[in-house]
C-alpha cells in the first residue's frame, strides 16, 4: 500500500512536471520588456522572431510595466559614451516581481558601485564557465572588436575580457593574464560590464559562437528561441556561399567591384583633404579614424592609402591606415589598368596614368640619394612617404611588377626608362649569390657603395624578401639578352631551392614562401624548359596545393619553429605586437589573402600558363571561383564593399582569424598586396592570357645599353 501511495505521488508529480513544460512552451503570451534602441540588433532579432516584445525608451516605465515574473532587458542605449543610468531601488524592484532580467554597461549593480569605462586595444571575450553548455566550453575566445567596458573588481564570470592568445581557445589559459569581468550574475540579475546586444552592427565573430553566446542568454531568461532561430544576416560577409552557382558575369563583377572599391572607400587622396590626410600620415603609427564617405574621391595623382587597419570599432567600421606606399601605389596603377581592359572607362586609365606619374616624378619615395646618379642608391624607390630611403626588395619587386603591367596594358612608355633603372638599382646592390637581405638603408648604401655590395656572398635563404626580385630580372633578362641577369637568378634559385625546405626562413608562415617561389620557376622554365626547372616548380607547387582544399582555399601553414620570422605567439603578453600569421597552429581553418593566397593567384596563374600543368590549371580555376565567392558585401558600410580582408575561416564561409598581427591582422585590407593581386589575376583570367603573355612586346628594356653602362660601368653584361 505504501509503496503504491508512493508510486501515485510521483505520476501526479510528473504529470505537474509535464503540464509545466507545456505551458511555457506553448505559452506565446509571455511578455519581453525591452529596454534599447529601436535599431537594438538583440531587440530586432526578438521581434524578427515573433516573440511579444515590448520597447522602452524609459527604464523605469519598462520596470513598473512589468508583471510578475516576466523578462525585462535594459539594453546600453549610450554605449559607449555613458553608462547604463540604473534607478536606485531598480534592484529592489526587480527581486520583488520575481523578474528574469539582463543589463548591460549598468552605472551600479546591487552589490556594488562601477567604475570607469575603460577602452580596449587587444583583449578579447574569453568563456571561464560552463554557462553557455557544450556549445562553448571554458577558454572559448570571442571577438568584439575594440570594445569598451565598465571597470568592477574581479569576480566569478562566465565571459572574461584578456590579452589572449589562440586562434579559437585560450591555449594559454588566464591564470597569469590581467582580465576583466564581462558577463556575471548579480542577485538574480545577469549583468554585461559591455554591450553584447548589437553582435550585428559590431560585426562580432565567430558569427555561431556569437549566437551560442547570445542564446545562452535567452536560455538564462527563458526565453525559448531554437537555436535556428537565434542568427542573423552578417552587415558584412562574402559575395556567395560555396556551393551557390556563380552567375555568369561574376567575374566582370569581381573585378568591376574590386576596382570601385578604392574610390567607395577613399582611398585615393583627394586635395580637399589632404591636409587631414598628411596630419595622420606622419605619425609614428599613422593610423586613424575611418574616412567620412561623404568627402570626394581623389583622381591617383596624390597617391592611395595603404588599407584599414585590423581592427574593428564599436560600432563596426574600422580606422584606416594612412600610410603611403609606393607598392601599393604601383599596384593599384596595376589594378586600375586591368579593370579599364575589362570594362573599359576612361576615369580607371586616368587614375593608372596619374597613379604612375605620382610614383615616379614625384619625389615623394625619393631621397637626393636616390635621385643623384653618382650615388649608390640611385634609382631606387622608398618604401613609403615617412621612409623614403628605406629599400625592401621584395616591395621594389612588386613596384615593377605593377608598373611593367599598368604602362604596357595602357600603351605608354613614359616612364619605362625609369622602371628599367629600377630593376637595374636593384640588380647591382645584390650581391653575387643573387641576395639583397630584407631592406637596405639609403645612407647605408652609399657609404658601401654599390660595386662592393654586388661583391658581396651574402645568402638570405628567404622567399618571401627575395624571389619576386630574381623574377624582375628573368623577366628583363627576356627582353634584352643581357646574361647577367640570368646567371643571377639561376644562382640565387639554385642556392634556394637546394636548402628548400630545411633551411628556408619564413616570415609568417611556410605557405608564403612557397608562394613567392612560383613565380621565379615558372618564369625560369619560360626561359629554359629544362627537367631540372619543371621538377623545381612542381616540388614547390605539390606542396603549396597539398593544402587546397575542395572549396578551392589553400589553408595556411607554419613552418619549423626555430625558422620563422613571426611565428604564434608564445605567450598572451605577446599576442598583437608583432608581425605573426592568421593561425596558431597547422591545421587551422584560415587562409591568408594578404600574404599567401593573394600571390599564389598570381603566380599559380603564372606556373599554369607556362606549364599547360592540368593541376596547375585546375588548382587556379578553383582558387579563383574561391575569391570570387569570398568577395565582401555589404549594404551598410562602402568602404567594405566589395574587398577582401587577410583571413578567411573556409568551413565556417565567415573572415575570421587570430588577430595577433600587430595591425595586419585577419580583418586587414591593403590596396596593395590583397587588393590589387587578386583583382588583377582575375582580370587575367578573364582575358585567358598571363602576365608574361601580356607584357612579352614591353619596350622597357629597349635602352637597356645605355642605362648598363651608366648604373654598371665596367660590368660584363
């Protein structure tokens, strides 16, 4: 009799139970009081979804609406300009209705005052509980961007902002990391010292950790939302997903957008605004706020911006580097006059022509060094305004090779003297092993003077700094016969590929250097199609596409540890001060459109066309429908419309990276570099020809016996 009473208590009770679970299932009525801004991305997400929400623009009228035990939400509404203003018996009131509630960047919370707003330069969101369930575990890493919090002592937390390190995961942990409590409970109230509210507009990520995080919320609130339900249109994401079928003209667009790009975003300087560009210009750092869209766009004949810079503001946007750089000059000349062959304009060849002009008469990249023909640095361009006699091979290299392309595609010889000496400036202050070192400094140069330079046995077993150099010279070599610049680079490929891979130094990654090896061995099997060559460029080649994966990206690698230049970061003290790569460690879902897969477009397209290599050729269309896919959108920002940022997370289709990179880090743009190579190769593509192809008639080298004997008196040629 017993135990059946007791068998009877407990089928009433699950009976309860599940009469329970059904209500609050069932029951729609369940009001949401919400405090925020109409725009509120959290408020818009309730409401997109059917639940009955209700808007406030007054705290305490929300609070006194509220009946008992519903949900209220008081959403930053001035972040981050001031707190959250939280009437003083708000708390009281709250307990007493029995309310699930959640608030953000408060003034005071019931157990203690806040302190300041502090601002943040690195740190990002990283989970420390369980909170959010297997969705995302403890140590878990969140980007908000450059957000701003308020200062409280520390405390159990089930969100923490730190200096972390890690692409995904906190793989140092926190335990000797300074950190700050984001998202805490408080006598029954869920507290956020941040605003999580608008993960849309603040472009959080990754995007599906981010809506774990958000519906771990609503989960706390009961608010029952299924998961699908809990995502959103990112404000800025990729042209196509990776399986959409492309539409025919994709292409045409991808360059056409690639090209607007530069003038949507401002980064062409226009003499209104110079000034204000010049004042940021010479900082030490010169980074600044993002442009105001609304001021004109220049014509090329003052230069262009280097990109924006790899973080991301409060609200979304992102401050611009306004570093001006001769690379990026010439390649954006490159740019402009490729996409004029697409789709003809006459304003894209203007700004080419102007772009060229700017670069090379200028002065703005030269010293009186480099400009005086009796010194040894003549004829060599700087790397940028604030450093005009700081000379990297590797930037001079892709000088050239943006304006060999930019004059023979418009037809104009006008400055083909000049990049001739440039070539040649280059030539003789590398030494006989065909090596020049990472950069060299006007005063340095001309004080060891040219002749002992050239001299010298140095070895900089370094593609990434070197190769795109020997390149030039095979490719002048070409047009004029003059076997010294073939005798170098044969020597230099020669020394390299035989220390490959055991002895390569790289710089962010061993993907790069491969990279920037393919365009020197395709163009050496151009000029000699030995065995020896093509077994060369296809080592180099394998092993670059052993990483393309079937969405056509080729994933980022490191190499050996003790060779890298910028490797991971060995610490959370060191993440986001120095130059690294978009992984942390091999296997990682990244690819790197800054210094990988933008020059392996490239050259790939180059090793295909000289080769006929069916690999080759397969591995460019895939890399290139890849680009075209992952080409930004966006409807709400111009600037980032129609880019493409440093990284890129492949299976999760969103730009996502460690940031640790000292500024060109995973939400980098650079008119160069990225810009300007991807766009370019496409138009390559399009016009079914390569950059050797287009350029084979170039006059450039047509007073080559002159030049010799006045930069290299008395050198066999």
């Amino acid at each position: 009799m017993k135990q059946k009473s007791l068998s009877l208590v407990a089928l009433s009770f699950l009976f309860v139970m599940v009469a329970f679970g059904q209500k609050s299932k069932l029951d729609t009525n369940n009001r949401i009081h919400v405090y925020s801004n109409e725009s509120n991305d959290l408020y818009q997400l309730l409401k997109s979804n059917g639940e009955n929400c209700i808007r406030y623009d007054d705290i305490n009228t929300a609070l006194k609406s509220c009946e008992k035990n519903e949900v209220l939400l008081i959403l930053a509404k001035n972040y981050p300009a001031a707190t959250t203003v939280i009437p003083g018996d708000f708390y009281k009131r709250v307990n007493k209705k029995d309310l699930k509630t959640y608030i953000e960047f408060p003034n005071h919370l019931e157990s203690d005052i806040t302190g300041e707003i502090k601002s943040t330069k690195k740190e990002r969101l990283v989970v420390t509980s369980n909170f959010f369930g297997e969705e995302l575990s403890p140590m878990r890493i969140l980007d908000a961007g450059l957000y701003f919090y308020i200062d409280i002592p520390e405390r159990e937390s089930h969100l923490k902002g730190a200096n972390v390190a890690g692409f995904d995961k906190a793989l140092y942990g926190l335990e000797k990391t300074k950190s700050s409590p984001i998202l805490f409970e408080d006598s029954n109230v869920l507290i956020s010292t941040t605003k999580l509210s608008d993960f849309n507009k603040s472009r959080y990520s990754p995007i599906n950790a981010w809506q774990s995080t958000i519906g771990g919320i609503l989960f706390y609130l009961s608010i029952e939302m299924a998961a699908e339900s809990v995502t959103w249109n990112p404000i800025v994401k990729p042209s196509y997903n990776a399986i959409v079928p492309l539409p025919e003209n994709a292409y045409e667009l991808a360059v056409e957008r690639g090209a607007e790009w530069y003038k949507k975003a401002r980064f062409l300087i226009h003499p209104d605004w110079k000034n204000q560009w010049e004042c940021i210009d010479t900082l030490q750092l010169p980074v600044g706020p993002p442009m105001n869209l609304n001021l004109p766009s220049g014509d090329g004949s003052l230069g262009v911006m280097e990109g924006h810079y790899s973080y991301i503001n409060y609200d979304g946007s992102q401050p611009y580097r306004y570093w001006l750089r001769g690379d990026c000059v010439a390649e954006t000349s490159m740019t402009f006059a490729m996409a004029n062959g697409i789709k003809q304009n006459k304003q894209k060849e203007e700004i080419a022509e102007n772009l060229m002009d700017f670069l090379f008469n200028s002065d703005v990249f030269k010293t009186s060094s480099s400009k005086d023909a009796k010194m040894s640095s003549y004829g060599l361009i700087g790397w940028a305004a604030t450093k005009p006699s700081r000379y990297y091979g590797d930037d001079n290299a892709r000088i050239l090779l943006g304006s060999i392309l930019s004059s023979q595609v418009m037809e104009n010889n006008t400055w083909n003297v000049q990049i001739l000496e440039l070539i040649l400036a280059n030539f003789r202050t590398s030494g006989k092993n065909g090596f020049r070192g990472g950069a060299l400094n006007g005063k340095d140069i001309d004080e060891k003077t040219w002749q002992t330079l050239m001299e010298g046995e140095f070895e900089n077993i370094a593609p990434h700094y070197e190769s795109w150099l020997w390149a030039t010279y095979l490719w002048l070599y070409d047009k004029t016969g003059y076997g010294s610049l073939l005798v170098k680079a044969k020597k230099a490929i020669e020394i390299t590929m035989t220390n490959y891979p055991k002895n390569w130094k790289w710089t962010n990654g061993i993907q790069q250097e491969r990279t920037r090896m393919i365009l020197p061995l395709a163009w050496l099997v151009r000029i000699e199609d030995t065995k020896k060559h093509r077994g060369w460029l296809n080592t180099i080649c394998d092993n670059l596409l052993k990483n393309q994966v079937e969405v056509g990206a080729l994933r980022e690698e490191l190499g050996e540890g003790s060779k890298g230049r910028y490797g991971a970061p060995k610490s959370n003290s060191s993440y986001g001060h120095a130059g690294a790569p978009v992984i942390h460690s091999n296997g990682e879902p990244i690819t790197d459109m800054l210094c990988t897969s933008n020059f392996a477009f490239f050259a790939l397209n180059e090793a295909a066309e000289a080769t006929q290599n069916p690999r080759y050729i397969e591995a460019v269309d895939k890399l290139a429908e890849f680009m075209v896919r992952i080409q930004s959108t966006s409807s709400g920002r111009a600037d980032l419309d129609g880019c493409w940022f440093r990284a890129f997370d492949y299976e999760n289709w969103e730009y996502y990276g460690s940031n640790a990179d000292h500024g060109w880090g995973a939400w980098g743009t650079l008119t160069g570099w990225t810009q300007s190579f991807i766009t370019t190769t496409l138009a390559l593509k399009l016009k079914k020809t390569s950059y050797w192809d287009i350029t084979k008639d170039s006059g450039i080298g047509n007073r080559i016996d002159v030049v010799w004997s006045e930069m290299l008196p008395g050198i066999e040629h």
